[in-house]
C-alpha cells in the first residue's frame, strides 16, 4: 500500500526541466549506441547481427537506461525515450534502415560496399528526401550538442603523432558541409581521434561513384541521383587554326614544360580506352621526351636555340618548322637549397591504390633524392587543413618518411585552405636565394570552400609574389580535374604532371628533379614572326592553352612560363611556303591596292623564313632579356631522314598527338606510318620511354579499330 500512495505521489509531480548538459549526454549516449550498430553490421543487407529492428531497439535502450545517471530517474523517461523512438521511427520508415541514408551521402566503407550490387554506369541511386535536401536531423543536432563542450580536436587524417597537431572543428563541420546532413554526420564522426598508436578507423570514400544502387524500386517521393562515370575534367581548347601570314604574320604563346597529359594518355591506353580528346595538350606530349638539344655552355645566357625546317611527314605540299630550346643544367653540386611543402590530398577518394599509397611512395622517393640541408613540410586537407610537419632538416630524413608513412585518407577536399596553410609554412622557412616551392598532390575537385578555378587562380596569383613557385602532381583516375592543375600550375609559376605509375614518379620527381624543382627563368615567352615573301600561312602545333596576345611578350607584367634546370622546349609549326598547292586561304583582293609599289623585304632578311624570338626573366628578377634566332634556308634539310634523330622522334610524337586529338590536317597519316617514323629515331633510348611510345601507338591502333 505504502509504494502505491508512493507512486500516486510521484504520478502528480512536474518533472524537472531537463538542463542542456544532460540532454547532450542522455542523446551522445543514443547516438554511441546507434553508431555501435551501425558500425558492427557485417551484412550488406538486413539489420546488425541479423537481428529484428524491434531487437536494435531493446539493445539501445537497455544499456543507456542501465547508466547510473539515468537509471530510474524521471529524466530518462523524457530525454531518452524521444531520441529511441526517432531512432525506432527512423529504422522502420520505407522499410529501410537510416544507415542507408548516410550511405548514400558518400560515408560507405570499401568493405560494406564490396558486399553490395556494384553501380553501374547510369544507373540510377535513391536517396530519401531528407538526406538529399541537406535537413539538419535530430541525430544530427545531438552529435552537434555533444560535440559543442569539446576542445577543438586533430582530424583523423594521419596517425596520431605527439609532435605534430592539427585542428579540426566538428561542430563547423555538420553546420558548412554541402553534401547534406547525412554527410555531415559523417564528417563529425570522423573528427574522433584515434587512440594513440593505433591507425585511425577505416575512412569513408566521398565521392558518388563509390555509392552501391538500392536493390529496391525508387518509393514515390525520393529523388534520383544519375551515377557520372566518367567526371575528369579537361580544359575545352580547340587545335590551332591555320593562319594567313598576310594578315596576321606574328605567332605568340607561352612556354611549357607540363608533362600531365602524355601520362593520362598512356593511362587511358594502357586502360584500354582511347583518351578524351580534350585530355591531349600535343605540346606536353612532345616535352615529355628528354632530348639531346644542343644546350648553352654557360648560365649567362640559360637557353640556346636550335631551329630545323624539313618536309612533313603526312603533307607532301607543306614544310615543318621545328624549333627547340635547351637549359642551362645547373651541376648537382651547385643547386640551391630547397625549402618544400607536401601539400597532399587525404580526403576519402584518395582511398585508392593508385592514389594516397602511390603518392607516398612518390614523396619517398623526391625525400630520398634531397640534401641534407633542404627542408620539408607536410600539410594535409580533407575538409580542413592539418599541419602533419613542420619545417624539418632532410637531416631528419626518418622524422620525414615516419609522418609520410602515418597519412590515411578521410573526409571531403578542402584545398583552399590547405593551400594557404602550405604557402604560410613555405614562407615561415623561406630560403633567400633558394628554391621555395609548395607541391601539390591531388586526385581532383576542391569541394569545400573557394572552389572555382578562378577563386583558387586569385589565392596563387597573390601568393606567388612572395617568390614561392608551385608543382601539381595528379593521381587517380575518376576524379582528376585537369583543368584546375592547369590553372593552379600556370598561374602559381609552377609545372603540373600526372602520377599513374611509380616508374612515373621515378622520372618527374627524381630523375628530372633538377628541371622540376630548380628554375632557371621565369615568365618564357616565345614570338615567330614569319616573312609573307616567302611563307603564305602557318599552323602552331598544339600549346593551345598557352596562347598570347602579341603586345604580351613585351610587357613584363604578363605572366607566362617557367624553365627549370636542363629543361627543354620544342615548337613545331606547320608551315605552307609561297605558291604551295597547299595554301588555303585566297589572297585579299584589296591588299595589292594597299601597297604601290609592292613592298618589299629589306635586302639583309629577304632569305629568312621567320625570325624567333624569346623573352625571360632570371630568377628574382623583373626586367625580361630577349634572345632572338633569324630562321633561312641554311636550317633546311631536304628529306624527314634528313633531320636529326631526336627532331624526327618528336615530329612522330607530334603527329600521336593530333591523331589522339582528332586534328584534321593527320587523318590521312595511319598510326602505322606514325610507328613507323617512331621506330626509325628511338635511339638508345636508355630509360625505355620511346620504346613504351611505339606500344602506345599500337595500343591506339589496335583501339582505333573496333
């Protein structure tokens, strides 16, 4: 009788108001329980440990209820009861458990889904509203609650390592994520630490394509999200159109020394695709090669010149002017001292073996090939930016590998961020006289804060001014957005190349160090003016994206590109002599009128053929010099077997190029002639790269023929 008066009493009390405190525990403590569910479900299908959802249910309610600062309170009754029946409401509603839904927000393990229906391309994926209109949830608002006491915490984006910190705000996280609340739950639940030597939870890859497709029909009132097979993005320039040299006789662009897409081609190839066209730059196909260009002999004047004029190949009626410049090659003992930033991409879509682990290996082996005295930096980002390494002595090289060795990908791509971080730290240990330079390496989009390529554009244009240059490495295939390599490489007085293979980071950042790392000149700009007497039109071979306007090249404040040491360049025009059949543009019916009597060249340049010149800054310097090369007959070879061997091999990558890129002016020229050319000028080829040219070719072929 006594406990029922007792709880008659009880029955007409007002339960206290629940303090914030206790509601952020009594809901963190749901939310473990649920993510303890969630993360222990060893089947792609059903529920946890194959359980009913009424059994989820009980097995979250009865370790919470047993907590001694709950149990047989009247608080647990009204803070913990509505948060299990959400979650109740939540596991039954459509017949589908809530893990789905942050599944479809891009947070699915490789593990989960290798268990699920692979997604095909254009297959269609559901995602219930909430999730894809980006609501904050109740589950959302308690990890934000619980979260909110905190002290800012380390992302779980390398191993924990008691010398390094970073921070990470969890609560900015769920409140400035763009993926929607699913995957804000996500992100926040990355933000754990992980336990002190023990590599942190396996991360969740973000990107959509990692996303299994519902086995289920579409229930009316969810949206449809198309699956993009293919999301590369590739700058849209179309090839150099043939010019008249009456009307417009002056040829301006930029250097480059970029190797990226001669590396995605062979990538595609090798795949067993052909390459997107507008993945083929013919210019960086060509300057992939090394090349035995006659070189300067001294650094007074860093480039030399060497000009061929021979008959094209795949037309009898035109000529190709070949031009090519070499470098000064600064001796190994005498380079500068190299201050680096690693600035690498961890998000979650670099949880791919030809990504994060091939960008390790990558930066292993450029730490292996320093000095002692160069210093290196680690910045990592995914969602935000982490300093993983302060400057540090190549001395320290083991203090160096251990933190590259700790990476582990986790997050969205926030590289805005990051790249202020590694500008900041390269101009913490800037080297006066040396080699400042933040590299790159990414597998695609920046997708948090300023992503546009012309927001990133603006941060590097500033930065460069502290003398600091920059180098893109891409990785991966699915992801790449090549356009903003280009971008951030072209404007940060930098280089961009595409990692696919560890023998291609062998090449870029080992053998080719001095040309990768150590600049020469800065702001290389060439100009061909070509003589109408004798040249009626003329065609730029590829460096379509380099383009100038003609006033550019004397204006020293037009950026254009840089050369590093032993570098080389090479240009090649197709050019129409006077009276060709070949010519295609009419003359101007009104141009003779203009000119009574006929002008005339001056005496001294009537047997040119054009006349090249270049301008370029030496390092530190902002006043260009000029290097001019007249072009006549005396650079004229009478028959392709006539040139030098290197100029033919180049001419037959050339000809590669376009064929990839579908330029009108080869269609006639089989890539049997192109192997053919290839093979008669390998050479030595002492690392291989021609002989892995001429399989490229007819992979093309064989590819060309389905």
């Amino acid at each position: 009788m006594t406990v029922d008066k007792e709880l008659e009493k009880l029955s007409r009390l007002t339960p206290p108001a629940a303090t914030p405190e206790a509601r952020a525990r009594a809901l963190a403590a749901a939310m473990q329980a649920f993510d303890a569910a969630e993360n222990n479900a060893p089947a792609a299908q059903g529920n946890a440990k194959g359980w009913r959802q009424s059994s989820i249910i009980n097995w979250i309610w009865s370790p919470v209820m047993n907590k001694k600062f709950l149990a047989g309170s009247a608080l647990a009754t009204l803070l913990v009861i509505p948060a299990a029946g959400y979650l109740a409401i939540e596991l039954t509603r459509n017949g589908s458990p809530i893990v789905d839904q942050t599944e479809i927000a891009g947070n699915l393990s490789k593990s989960e889904a290798s268990k699920q229906p692979a997604a095909t391309a254009g297959q269609p994926v559901t995602v219930a509203p909430q999730a894809a209109a980006g609501n904050n949830s109740l589950a959302e608002q308690s990890v934000a609650d619980a979260q909110a006491p905190r002290d800012k915490e380390a992302p779980a984006l390398a191993k924990p390592d008691a010398s390094q910190t970073s921070e990470f705000d969890a609560s900015a996280a769920l409140t400035n994520k763009p993926e929607g609340s699913a995957a804000a739950l996500g992100a926040a639940k990355r933000a754990a630490p992980a336990a002190p030597g023990i590599a942190p939870q396996r991360q969740f890859a973000e990107p959509m394509a990692a996303i299994a497709p519902s086995p289920a029909p579409p229930a009316e009132g969810r949206v449809q999200i198309q699956l993009d097979p293919d999301r590369e993005r590739f700058a849209n320039a179309a090839a150099n159109p043939i010019k008249s040299v009456a009307t417009d006789p002056v040829s301006t662009f930029s250097a480059d020394v970029d190797s990226a897409s001669y590396s995605f081609v062979r990538r595609s190839l090798t795949g067993g695709a052909m390459p997107d066209p507008q993945s083929v730059r013919v210019e960086e196909m060509i300057n992939y090669f090394p090349y035995d260009w006659p070189g300067p002999d001294n650094a007074d004047q860093p480039f030399k010149a060497t000009v061929t004029v021979m008959p094209t190949p795949w037309n009898h009626d035109t000529k190709l002017m070949h031009v090519a410049i070499k470098g000064f090659d600064i001796a190994p003992a005498t380079t500068p001292h190299a201050n680096l930033v690693f600035l690498i991409d961890v998000s979650g879509s670099m949880d791919e073996p030809d990504k994060l682990p091939l960008l390790k290996s990558a930066f292993r082996l450029l730490v292996n090939r320093l000095k002692p005295d160069d210093t290196v930096s680690i910045v990592t980002y995914a969602g935000n930016a982490g300093t993983v390494l302060q400057p540090t002595r190549v001395a320290e090289k083991s203090k160096i590998l251990s933190a590259i060795d700790r990476l582990e990908p986790g997050g969205s791509t926030g590289g805005a961020e990051g790249i202020e971080a590694a500008y900041d730290l390269a101009k913490q240990a800037f080297v006066k006289d040396g080699v400042n330079r933040v590299m790159l390496a990414t597998d695609g989009d920046f997708n948090v804060g300023p992503s546009s390529d012309e927001d990133l554009k603006r941060i590097i244009e500033e930065r460069r001014k502290d003398g600091i240059f920059l180098t893109v490495l891409g990785f991966g295939r699915g992801n790449l957005n090549d356009s903003l390599m280009q971008t951030l490489a072209q404007n940060g007085n930098g280089s961009a190349a595409y990692i696919d293979t560890l023998a291609e980071a062998q090449k870029t950042l080992v053998e080719e160090a001095g040309s990768t790392l150590f600049p020469i000149a800065s702001d290389v700009k060439f100009q061909v003016e070509f003589n109408p007497e004798r040249i009626a039109e003329y065609r730029l071979i590829g460096y379509e994206t380099r383009a100038l306007n003609r006033e550019d090249f004397n204006n020293d404040r037009v950026d254009a590109g840089d050369i590093g040491s032993g570098h080389s360049v090479t240009a090649i025009y197709e050019i129409t002599p006077k009276g060709s059949p070949a010519v295609m543009n009419d003359d101007l019916r009104y141009g003779a009128a203009d000119q009574v009597p006929p002008k005339t060249s001056d005496s001294a340049h009537q047997g040119e053929l054009a006349f090249v010149k270049m301008r370029y800054k030496r390092p530190g310097e902002d006043k260009s010099a000029l290097i001019t090369t007249p072009v006549n007959d005396g650079n004229a070879v009478a028959t392709v077997d006539a040139a030098p061997q290197d100029v033919r091999f180049s001419v037959a990558v050339a000809a590669f190029g376009q064929k990839l890129s579908h330029v009108a002016a080869v269609d006639t020229y089989s890539y049997q002639a192109i192997a053919d050319l290839a093979a008669a000028s390998r050479g030595t080829d002492a690392f291989g790269y021609r002989s892995d040219f001429l399989g490229l070719v007819r992979l093309a072929d064989g590819l060309s023929q389905r």
